[in-house]
C-alpha cells in the first residue's frame, strides 16, 4: 500500500492494490464509510474518479438541516435529519457553525401552509419558535419589508470539504487507510459470486489499476447506478435531478434563511462562512458529468431569492455551480425535491453478489447514518462485531485539513504574524504555509497535486477574483519549490483556470465583468495560457 | 463655506485616461489642439509595457508573426475590425509618433518593425508584439540568439519565479538559468516591484543591487529581471546598471501590480501638465451634455465642481474594467450617454463554456458603433453628436484581448479619432 | 496598561455604509495596487488589500485592534491608485476612535487634549495670553534689531481684517523668530491680515486620535475666531493637516461659514505673479537643488495638482527652474513622508521610520541639497528620516526661501539653512 504522506510515483503498466474494503466514491459518505469502518478496525481504500466531494457532496447548500425543511412532506426524513443535526453539531464542531435557521414568509405566500408550520416541527421533535418581524429584521436586516411571517429552527451549516477531508484524514490515521484521487472503476472481475478485483484507471496517467478486497462498497452517489452495473447488478433505478446554486461575494444573511413555503426554486439562502450560497433551481437531466449552469437557472434563483432578500437583486455574485442529485426511482410522482431524500442501501444478493452493496440517495445532513448502515452490513459480511462508533466518538481535527475554513487561514496567519510566511491567495488570506501543509500531508496520493486539488482542500481560489491571481502566484511558488519542474505546470494553471470559470461563466455581470476582463487580459493576453497546446 | 466652482475651456476634451486617451491627448498636442484630459486613471496601470498591434487572429491558435500581414485577413475575417479602416502608413504613423513622444519623455520603445518581436512572459511563455520598451529589448533579443542568460528573481517578490520562466523555456533555450538574490536593504517580508523601482532610482541602491547581480551571473552574458528598473526614468537606470554589472540587462513584464503600467501612468500625469494639457486625473466625468457650439462635461474632484467646455469630445472610457461599458443582469450598456451598444442578444451568449476556447468569447466584441470619421451612432442610427468621436476598445467588433491587439486599437484609433476632430475643427 | 477591551466593530457593514455604491470594499478586485503603493505596506504585517480583505473576511476583531491603524497616516494613496476608487482612510479614521481612550498613542491623545485645554486650541498647550506676549516680544525686538521693519506689523485680535492668519504654534512655543519671515512677507505685500488670541493654533490632533465630538469643537472655535473678527478668508499657514481638518470638518459637520478657505501657498503664487513680491533666483549662484515635499493633506487630500503647480511656480521662480528637480511620485501621486497621521506624535519611532524609508529613497534620488515643504509635519518627519538613514540635505519652509531671496532674511530666522546657503548670506 502507498504511505499516504509520502508523494510517490505510481509508474507504469499494471499495478495491483489489496485492501480489505473497497470503497467507490469520494463524496461524504463514501469518506463517512471509510472512517466508520476504521473505526471498527477495517481497512480500507476509498477511490473517486475525480477527487473528494466532486459530485453532489461538494455541489450543495452546505445546509445543516434542522429537519424544518422536510415536517410537511416527510416527518420520518424530518426526525432523521432532527437526530443527525445533534450528532454532527457535537461530535464534529469544527465543520459545522451553528447559525440558526430562519423560515420566512412573504407577502403573496400561502399562509395556510405558513401556520401549519410550527404544529408539524414539534411533531417531528424540532425546536421552533416563532419571531415577529420586527425581531427577524432586527436579526437579519437584509429580509424583506414584506416579511408576514418568521420561525426559527435549529439549522446550521456544514462545510462538506472539510467533512469529507477529516473523515478520510481520521480513517487515515487510525489504520492507515488510504484514499486515492483520479482512479475510475472500469469493471469487476467476480468470481463464484464474489467480486475479487476491481479494474481502475487512473484518470490522470490512464494506468490500469486492479484492486483486491475483500468487500466492495458502491458510494457512487449519482453514479452508482451506473457503477452498480458494471458488476452486472440491474437492481439500482435512479433518476437524476440537476440543481444550480450561486455564491454571493458577501454574507447576506447570517442565518439559514428559507422560504416558508413548500418547495420550489431559489428559497433557500445558506451563509457559507463569507459567502451566502442562494439556490436551487430543480430539473430532470440524464446527464451526469458535465452538468454547468444556465444562465435561465441563474436568474431564476435571484428573482425568487429577492423575494426574501432583496439585496440579491443587486449582489455581487462570484461563482455559481450545478449538481445532479440521485433520486431513489418510484418514490412518487410531482416535485423532483419531495420524497425523495431517503437513501437506499442494495445488498445486490439477489444479483448473485455476496461482497457488493451499493449506497445512494439521501443527503449531506444523514451522511453518517448512511454510512453506518452501509457499515454495518460490511461488518456482518466481515464477521466483525465492532459496532458503530461514530455516534459516540469526535471527529478529530486534523491541521491539514483546517483550511478549507472561510476565515480560518488568516486568523492563523494573523496570529503567527510572519512576515515571511506570504499570503498566496489575496482574497481568502491563504499563507505559503497552508500551501506547504496541504500538500505535504492532506489527503491525496498523487505525485504532483493541481492547483484545482490544492484549491479543492483550501479557499484558495474561492474569494472575488477566483483564484485569477492565486493560480498565477501558488504556480509560481510550485515552480519556486521546485515541486513544479516543466510545462505541466502551465496546463495546471489553464486547468484551474478553466475550472474556475465555469462556475462564473453564467454570473459574470457587474463587477465580476470587470475582475475576468482583467483576468482574461493576464491569462491570455499576456501568459497566452489559450494558445497552449494540451487540448 | 465660499467656494469657486473651477471652469475649463478648450478645443478638446478627452474622457479616459487609458492608452487611448493619453495616446488622443498626444496627437492632440501634436497638432496644437488645445485639450483637457479627465478620467479614472487606474487601469492603465495594469498595462504590461509591450505595445501589441495584432499577435493572433480570433480563433487561431497560432500567434501572428508579421502583423501587417495579418491586418489584410482581418479584412475577411472580422469586416467591421475598427483598424479595418485604418491604413498600415496611418498605423505606423501612429505607433511612431506615440513612441517618440514616450521616448522623449524617459520611456524609449523600439520602433513598429515590420514584423512582431517574439516577447517573454512571466511564466516563460511567448508572446508576439510590436513594440516593447528599451528596458524590455534585450530580452527577445537574448531568446532569438538563446544567448547564456540568468534569469535574476528576488526573495520576497511573489508571482515571479526564475525557475518558473526557466522550466517552461530550457527546452528552446538550454543556457537559460534561475537565480534568487535579496533586494539591497529589504531583506524580510513581502516587497512589491514598484517599491524596489522607486528605490533603484537612488545610487546606492543600484550600486549594490549590480554587485548581487554579479555574484550570481556566472558565466551569463545576460541578466533577466522582474520589471523593476526604475520608475520614472527607466532607461537610464537600465544603462547605470548596465554600466555597474558590465552585463547587457532586461526585464521580464510581472502579474499585477506591477511597475511598468504605474510608470506610464505616473509619466502621462507628469508631462501633460508640462505640456499644457489640463489633467483632471482620476475622476469620473459625471455628465455631458451638447449644444450647438460645443460641449459641456461636468464632473467633482475632492475640491468640488468643475465644469469644462470644449469644441470636440473623444470618448475613451474602455470597457468593464475602466467602466465606459457596463454588464448588467439584462444586458451591456455604455455608461456616459448610454450610447447604443452592439452586443450579444442573450446572457448566455457572453461566454462560451470552455474560458481559453481559443475562439475567443462574444461580449469582448460588444461596444459602440462609430461612422468613418469615428463619431459614435446613436439611437437613430445617425452619428450622436458632430461634437462627439469615439477611440479605443470601446469600440465593438474588436476582441483586443485574444488578438493581443489593446495597443493598436488604442493607438491607432486614436490616431484616426484626432484626425477627424482636427478635420472638424478647422473645416 | 488600561484593561479596557476595544468594542469591535462590524468593518464591512460600516464600509458598505459609508462608501459609495461602487466603491466600497465589495468592488475590490484584489489588484493590490494599493499595497504596492503604500508607504505602510509591511507594517505590523498589514497593507491596505488586507484591511479591505480582513473586513470582508469578517476579521472585526483583528482589524479593531492592530496598532496597524496608527501606522496608516490616512494619506488616501491607496484611493488614488485604485481603479475603483475604494477609500480606505475613513474605515481607518473609525477604528482610530474606536480605540479605547487609555489605548490610543498617548502623543496624539496628550496633543488632543491641549489643544482643548484652551482657547488657543494650540497642540502644545499656549493660552492665548502667551501667544498675544510671545508676538508682542518677537515683534519689539524686530522693530528694534532689523533696519528697514520699524514699523513691521503683527496684528492681534484686529476686526475686519481680509485674512485671518494661523500659525503652527510650534513657531511661538519655540522657535519664535521662525515667525518674522511671513510677517516680513505680509508687510511687503501690504496684507490686511491678523492674528487672533483664539483659535489662532495650526494643529489638530484631535482629528487624528479619531474624535469626531473633539474635532469638531477645535474647528468650532476655530471657525467662531474668524467669524467674531469678521475677516473674509481664514488663510492657512505652511501646514497641512490644519487646513484640511478645518476644511474637511467644515463639510463633515455641516457647519455654517461665511468666509473663504485659503492656503498660503496659493497666495505666494498670486503674489509672486502679481510682482508685490519680487523674488528670484539670482542669489543661488552655485546652483543648489531644490526639490519640493508636496503634502497629502492640501494636495491629494484637498486642492488637487492646482496646490502642486502652485507650490512649484514658487520654487522655481525662488531657486531657478533649472535647481528644481521634481520629486517623484510628485502632486497626487505623492507619497506620504509618514509624518502625517500623528505618527510623529504617536511613538512608533521604528515604524515611523521604516515607513519614511521610500521618502527618503525618493529624496536621494533626487540629489537636491534642501527640501522645500509647506507643512510642519512633513518638515519634521523629513528631518528626523535624513538624519536617520544618513541623508546629507536640508528641509526648510517657504517663507525663509521667500525672504532670502529677497534680501530681508534676519540673522535669527536662519535655523534651518545649512553651510551652502548661509554662506551666501555673509
């Protein structure tokens, strides 16, 4: 096995890996697994095609929910959520701020359904409790003249990078499972109903990789139903919705803000450190992997989302992103967000498999009941009676995994107060230091992190001019190290580059129009990062 | 309080203060044009130093050596280009006349070749231009004969690697090499290029800058540096150097904020004044207004109001980063007179999905329609006003950015722009 | 130490309020022009990009309480290079008064609090009778020890008058005969001008401790002065922060006022142009340099260039066009020297200084032998970087120059020429 720490070549031709659980997916609970298992003395190796929380887990709210958002159509997804909530905010503080949650209601909304609201949340068991709205306006003044109605509820946000980050860093610690980026499940070889290896390519050096285990965990998320297939296994059904959020330069709310009203476009604003994340928009796609914003989604959002904050009309937005949720087939008709939160776990028996399950559906707040359901079935397939531990046990901080923080790099950085310890990002205040940490000891195994990987595990590249200056300055540094040594890490910069813009593609208005002018004048015009030639 | 609003009569006004305007001021001057030059000032400083005219034609990948050339296909390839119009003499014209004055003034540039120099960039990749300053020619030169050559950066100076510039060029230039030195007398923490500009204006500080220079030379003939050879008076202190170290010098362009966009700048604000042009530097005109025997621009410094009056008016207010364009949610429009603004029909077409797609993106082409005598169209589809020309890259149908082509537009339209002012001046 | 906590304040709720739409923090593009151009980049770690960022990032804590606020002279260099205009100094000026009184540099809090302590509002704690029996004695001993000024004038409390002049009391409190030069000067021009017993002072530092209420009653006084005399223009002494605290405080607080606001310099230029002062340059016949300190607080901050180019008709009509070399960045591009702000008072010698290093580099190379300024703090500052870091020129004021040339420079009005120009006196 590779020593995670320790940055080494892969090589060529075929290599061979054995672990004793492999499991596919790097989003939250792929990385829940891997710790759950862990922590009941399993080794593991956790692989993504891409890299950690690319799918779904990186592409949401970072919403903590209270449960509140699901008492009218779901009270069972509501008390799960309810009992999750608690769990996470004790056990692992460091990814989580407590802002509370606002559900508020406007002029022109239903307020039936309005005064339904608090009856349905002490059912489910959560704390409500309603403000008039003069004291919502004196907690959020940025909410609508228009306010009629207001209730609070214990909602929260999480940042599902560093959750990602520290579940695969505790796992990596406790028994030195290991995580690796870039490696992509291209088939199984099964065996008289047993998966024995799974063949991988590493999207990067396109090697064929076979991993030996002896359970296979499927954590694909919207993927799974495809991954499910390539070990012959039919009985995963999944439809897939795409939904497309935007970021605000600046925090507009410092509580979740809802709109108290059955479920529907841009009525939900999240604060996200620094930054306010303002979404989603809903609709079917069979699309799964290059799934971008329209700029249709987009407006929709701002329109919908000035309803509860006006200020959104006339924010400067910096990023906008879109995912696919996976969603459980035959879990009713209508809205695409209704009954369909709960998440499925498929022992693939009856497809003839022993040592295959796949896990999908649900969401970032019940990430971790998902993962210890899926663990305990590995366990019982393994013989272990461990038991789950991550009800009782703290996630622990990791230093490499800190950065990911909004405002965490330069308070550290303020404190050190060295002088020669640079900041590299300008926007997020990210020190040479962070830099060196990252990729020295964060989770990866690759040789030679990108710059997306590196932005990935801190905010680098996540402020107003999104990473057009970092990406220039961090390479520079590489090169400077010496980590970086040819042209490659020019690629990596139009990488970066590229990646970056396509979360501002369809929010370039304003004075965003005015940051890629000058962006694209330094890339293009001047480093002619568009004539390079790796297309 | 008692204040005297400030008032301001000429035959010119200028609005902008990027290398259109500054260029429109000096042909302007060149012609006897009395003139006043307002405008925000900053993004000038982002300039890179190198003078483009064409390095690369939209959708090309490959850059453009001999830009004459390429203007001639621009003809079929972009039919309403503003330098479409403009005749190659004109054009060089142009460049020659603008250097000269910047020569003059402390900034020596290379005369418009026939064709485009091959230029290094910060991250050591090439660039094609048409002119680069003095203290930048050595460099090209050095490349084409791959002369033994050190590539000097310094502690503390982010966004600026030696070893950056040598890993992407070793390959076509194998006597390429990297060194690290300290600025003389900054020894900790971050410095920033313009500070070690202003300091190499003093002796000392060059004397013992050449002698860290010459630790480390080997056995280079000549010496690369980040753009920090002074600031207002950058030939010289390139020669003192020259003189100290014994190597032939140059300098690579840096990221943002860099010296030699604050240089033009700084001398632009320097010798108009001198030469009698009235500089409202860095303020916004905040209205204009036409009547029949001229026009009226309106704007407040931190002193108050001022009001000038002039006979013509260019228009040289850039686009998004200067603000003459602005983007909105619902669509692009000009910021002054809300000028008509050719444009994409829809948001979504601003951009294509891939950022580098080497296409080149659609809002770079918005901007405003002018006539043959560069007067901006208005709503009727007729010229705005017989007062009012237009110059620079607000003008549409042009996409300075992947063209490489900021300089020539600026330049030569200004050029055209000033002609045509003189032309209804003295009619 | 004082164990009162600073209030932190919310820094970008407070930019988004008191900048304008466009150029407040949220328009920031991280250029870092700013930096680049700051004086007080480095200092306790800090530059202006990271203020704009730390308030952005939500570091209220951090940005209530680093002494970087006092390094910061307020000079709004950074706004005058930055492409979207973004103010920083006024955030500064907040978190100044935001500072716990026991906190803030005792200098500027002492400096404060004399000039409040009497209606002079002088710095240095002169009550009005001093001042009235310190002129009263300078002026005695000029009518008796100068031929030609017999009946040299030096006006109190004199109603009516067209100029109300102010004087940096640094001049009275201890170098009293640095104030005949102008005296000197009025009298050739035939000024019709007086001082006042009160609000006569040139300092406030009350503006620079971030008082708003205390500011504001210096001005108050100050602007009572001219108004109980009835003089037509309150015309500013060479110095540069009385007359923009008097000038900006006036809009700021929205204050009634019935006369002009003039600088000194722009009246040495008039005059000079108008031939009632007939200066010139034939007196330097070793062609000594010159070069001119322009201060933030008239030219950036207040006038614009028209100040500058004033300022620079003066010196070159004084020591010949040729013996002027500019300084550079000159105008509004200037650098602050770093004795703005209270940082001369406010007992960061090393910060000061390492602050006033770039104005010291920009001196040397300009050559020149004697820096010209029209500003008591940049005299000061000036003075102490040159001595520091080894500078072999000279800093002197307007008047002394005005009056060498023109012959009536007295014998003990010379503290601030060196060697070269006194030996042209002899």
């Amino acid at each position: 096995m590779v020593s995670p720490c320790v940055l080494k070549s892969s090589g060529a031709g075929v290599q061979t890996l054995e672990t004793e659980v492999l499991i596919i997916g790097g989003g939250v609970t792929g990385a829940g697994i891997m710790r759950d298992l862990a922590l009941r003395g399993i080794q593991t190796l956790l692989v993504d095609k891409q890299d950690l929380c690319a799918g779904a887990s990186g592409g949401n709210h970072g919403l903590l929910h209270s449960g509140g958002r699901y008492v009218s159509n779901d009270q069972h997804a509501a008390i799960e959520c309810r009992i999750e909530n608690e769990i996470l905010k004790r056990l692992a503080p460091q990814c989580v701020e407590e802002t509370g949650g606002l559900f508020v209601a406007v002029k022109g909304d239903d307020m039936a359904f309005a005064d339904t609201f608090p009856g349905l949340c002490q059912t489910a068991g959560i704390q409500v409790e309603e403000l008039s709205p003069a004291e919502a306006l004196a907690v959020e003044p940025h909410l609508s003249k228009d306010l009629i109605k207001a209730y609070r509820v214990p909602d929260a946000t999480i940042d599902p990078f560093r959750l990602a980050l520290e579940n695969v860093a505790h796992a990596r610690a406790f028994n030195d499972s290991v995580y690796q980026p870039h490696t992509q499940i291209v088939g199984f070889i099964t065996k008289n109903g047993l998966i024995t290896e799974a063949v991988c390519r590493n999207n990067k050096t396109n090697a064929t990789i076979h991993i030996r285990a002896k359970q296979f965990v499927n954590a694909g998320g919207a993927w799974a139903m495809n991954i499910a297939q390539l070990a012959g296994c039919t009985d995963v059904h999944l439809s897939y919705s795409k939904g497309t959020l935007l970021i605000s330069h600046d925090r507009m709310a410092d509580h979740v803000v809802n709109r108290l009203r059955p479920p529907a476009d841009g009525d939900i604003l999240v604060p996200g450190g620094t930054v306010s994340v303002l979404g989603t928009t809903s609709i079917r796609t069979e699309e799964l992997d290059s799934v971008i914003p329209t700029v249709a989604e987009i407006d929709r959002n701002v329109i919908e989302g000035s309803a509860m904050i006006p200020a959104l009309a006339t924010a400067r937005y910096i990023r906008a992103f879109s995912r696919v949720r996976p969603l459980l087939q035959g879990a009713g008709a209508g809205d695409d967000r209704e009954a369909t939160r709960g998440f499925a776990l498929l022992n693939h028996t009856t497809q003839g498999l022993e040592n295959f399950c796949t896990i999908t559906g649900g969401k970032l707040t019940t990430f971790r009941q998902m993962a210890q359901k899926t663990s305990d079935l590995v366990a019982t397939r393994m013989g272990n009676t461990t038991g789950c531990q991550t009800k009782t046990i703290p996630l622990p901080k990791d230093d490499a995994c800190r950065w990911t923080e909004p405002g965490a790099a330069p308070r550290y950085w303020y404190k050190e107060n060295n002088p020669e310890d640079m900041i590299l990002c300008e926007c997020e205040m990210v020190p040479q230091s962070a830099i060196d940490e990252i990729i020295k000891c964060a989770p990866d195994t690759d040789e030679e992190m990108t710059l997306e990987a590196i932005a990935l595990r801190s905010r680098a590249g996540k402020g107003p001019c999104q990473g057009s200056f970092c990406g220039i300055r961090i390479a520079s540094y590489l090169y400077d190290c010496g980590y970086y040594q040819d042209e490659t890490g020019l690629i990596h910069m139009k990488d970066f580059f590229n990646e970056r813009f396509k979360g501002m593609r369809t929010v370039i208005w304003g004075q965003q129009a005015a940051q890629m002018e000058l962006a694209e004048a330094l890339h293009c015009g001047l480093l002619g990062l568009d004539t390079l030639d790796n297309d | 309080m008692i204040e005297e609003a400030r008032y301001f009569e000429t035959e010119l006004a200028v609005i902008g203060s990027g290398i259109a305007g500054c260029a429109a001021s000096i042909f302007a001057l060149n012609k006897k044009i009395t003139t006043a030059q307002v405008g925000n000032t900053g993004a000038v400083a982002y300039t890179t130093g190198y003078l483009d005219l064409l390095g690369k034609l939209e959708g090309d990948k490959g850059a453009i050596d001999n830009p004459w050339d390429a203007i001639t296909a621009l003809k079929d390839r972009c039919p309403d280009h503003p330098l479409n119009g403009i005749s190659a003499a004109d054009i060089r014209a142009a460049f020659n006349e603008f250097t000269a004055f910047l020569g003059e003034c402390g900034i020596a540039y290379s005369s418009p070749g026939d064709s485009n120099i091959t230029a290094l960039s910060p991250a050591g990749t090439l660039k094609k231009t048409l002119c680069v300053p003095a203290t930048m020619a050595a460099g090209p030169k050095a490349f084409a004969a791959k002369t033994a050559c050190v590539i000097v950066d310094f502690k503390g100076l982010k966004g600026f690697s030696g070893k950056q510039v040598v890993a992407n060029l070793h390959k076509q230039w194998p006597t390429l090499k990297a060194e690290r030195i300290v600025f003389p007398e900054m020894l900790s923490g971050e410095i920033y290029p313009e500070v070690m500009a202003r300091a190499l204006e003093v002796e000392k500080t060059r004397e013992a800058l050449a002698e860290s220079i010459k630790a480390v030379a080997g056995n280079a003939k000549v010496i690369g540096l980040p753009a920090v050879l002074g600031m207002h008076n950058p030939d010289f202190i390139k020669t003192e150097l020259e003189r100290l170290t014994g190597f032939e010098i140059f300098e690579i362009p840096t990221m943002p904020p860099s010296v030699p966009g604050i240089r033009l700048r700084e001398l632009f604000e320097q010798v108009f004044p001198e030469k009698g042009i009235i500089l409202i530097p860095q303020q916004k005109v905040s209205s204009l207004t036409f009547d029949d025997d001229s026009a009226t621009l309106s704007l407040t410094d931190n002193h108050g109001p001022i009001t000038i009056k002039a006979k013509a008016v260019i228009l040289a207010t850039g686009r998004f980063l200067s603000g003459g364009l602005e983007a909105h949610i619902t669509g692009i429009n000009e910021s002054l007179l809300n000028l008509p603004v050719t444009q994409p029909a829809k948001r979504d077409d601003w951009y294509f999905e891939q950022y580098t797609d080497s296409r080149g993106h659609a809002i770079h082409k918005a901007g405003i329609e002018i006539d043959d005598s560069f007067r901006p169209i208005g709503e009727d589809g007729r010229p705005y006003h017989e007062r009012l020309f237009a110059a620079g890259i607000i003008l549409a149908h042009q996409d300075w950015i992947r063209s490489r082509s900021g300089a020539g537009i600026a330049i030569a339209t200004a050029y055209k722009a000033v002609e045509a002012v003189d032309n209804f001046l003295h009619a | 130490m004082s164990d009162q906590k600073t209030t932190t304040l919310n820094f970008k709720e407070l930019a988004m309020e008191l900048l304008p739409e466009g150029a407040s923090f949220e328009a920031c593009l991280t250029c870092g022009l700013c930096s680049s151009g700051c004086p007080a980049s480095g200092l306790e770690n800090m530059d202006p990009r990271k203020f704009i960022r730390m308030a952005l990032l939500g570091m209220d804590e951090e940005l209530s309480t680093t002494p970087w606020i006092w390094c910061c002279t307020q000079c709004k260099r950074c706004q005058h290079v930055c492409p979207m205009n973004i103010d920083i100094s006024q955030l500064v000026f907040i978190a100044r008064g935001n500072w716990p009184q026991e906190k803030k540099p005792s200098g500027i809090v002492r400096s404060c609090e004399l000039i409040r302590s009497t209606d002079s509002t002088s710095a240095m704690g002169l009550p009005p009778e001093d001042f009235i029996f310190v002129v009263d004695d300078v002026l005695k001993e000029v009518r008796e020890t100068q031929t030609g000024f017999e009946k040299l004038e030096a006006p109190m409390d004199k109603p009516g008058t067209h100029f109300f002049v102010n004087q940096n009391s640094r001049e009275p409190m201890s170098e009293p005969d640095e104030m005949v030069p102008l005296w000197k000067i009025f009298d050739m021009v035939g000024a019709d001008w007086t001082y006042s017993s009160k609000g006569w002072a040139a300092e406030n530092f009350c503006m620079f401790s971030g008082d708003d209420d205390a500011w504001y009653k210096v001005i108050k006084t100050r602007v009572d002065a001219v108004n109980k005399l009835g003089c037509k223009v309150w015309l500013n002494t060479e110095c540069g922060h009385s007359y923009y605290t008097m000038w900006n405080g006036i809009h700021k607080f929205n204050m009634d006022v019935n006369f002009k606001l003039e600088s000194l310099v722009t009246y040495y230029a008039q005059w000079i142009r108008e031939g009632k002062l007939p200066v010139n340059s034939d007196w330097n016949v070793n062609n000594i340099k010159f070069t001119v300190q322009d201060p933030c607080m008239i030219v950036r901050k207040a006038y614009g260039d028209s100040i500058a180019d004033d300022m620079r008709f003066v010196v070159k009509k004084l020591v010949g066009e040729e013996n002027f070399i500019d300084m550079q960045p000159n105008r509004s591009a200037n650098y602050c020297c770093g004795g703005g702000g209270g940082f001369l008072q406010a007992g960061m010698t090393d910060h000061r200084r390492a602050y006033g290093k770039r104005k010291f580099d920009q001196i040397a190379a300009t050559k020149a032998a004697y820096v010209l300024t029209p500003c008591h703090n940049c005299h000061s500052q000036m003075e102490d970087i040159g001595h520091f870091y080894g500078g072999d020129y000279g800093v002197v004021h307007f008047w002394t120059l005005i009056c060498l040339s023109l012959g009536i420079l007295g014998e003990n009005e010379r503290t601030y020429l060196g060697p070269d120009l006194l030996a042209l006196l002899d």
